[in-house]
C-alpha cells in the first residue's frame, strides 16, 4: 500500500481520496455524497465525496460547534460551595 493521494475536481466539486492503488470492486454508501471503495477483500481503498467543499466545511463547522459548546459547558457549569 502506499501513501494516500487526495485530488480534488473543481469543476465537479469532487473530493478523491487513494488509499491504495488495488482495482475497485466494490462500494458502499456511507452517507449521502460520501462513498467507500472497496478492493475485493471489502478492503477499504478510496473514498468519493460529492459536493465536497459543502461536506467539508460543515463537518469542520460542527465540530467547531461541539468544542465551543463543550467547552462553554465546561466554564457554565455551577459550583456548590462545600460547608
């Protein structure tokens, strides 16, 4: 196996990444505009994202949406003082 490619199609707003170079046999959907490849041990060799710069910036979105709530929980949180 050898070091993960990563290739972007402006035009088709595509995100492809090669894990490995084996022949595709298979795939799967993972969720909506995101698919697995597989090899034809149901190994995982690539991964297609449609509608990728939508994909990406919402998941960096929401998790920066998570840290920031975790982390205001984190200074919101009520101390009892102890007798």
């Amino acid at each position: 196996m050898g070091k993960p490619k990563m290739t972007y199609f402006k035009d088709e707003d595509i995100l492809h990444l090669v894990i490995s170079d084996e022949k595709e046999s298979g795939s799967v959907e993972l969720s909506p505009n995101v698919t697995a490849e597989l090899n034809k041990d149901g190994e995982l060799i690539g991964i297609e994202i449609l509608e990728a710069s939508s994909f990406i910036r919402d998941s960096i979105l929401e998790a920066a949406q998570a840290k920031m709530l975790d982390i205001k929980g984190a200074y919101n949180k009520r101390v009892e003082p102890t007798s």
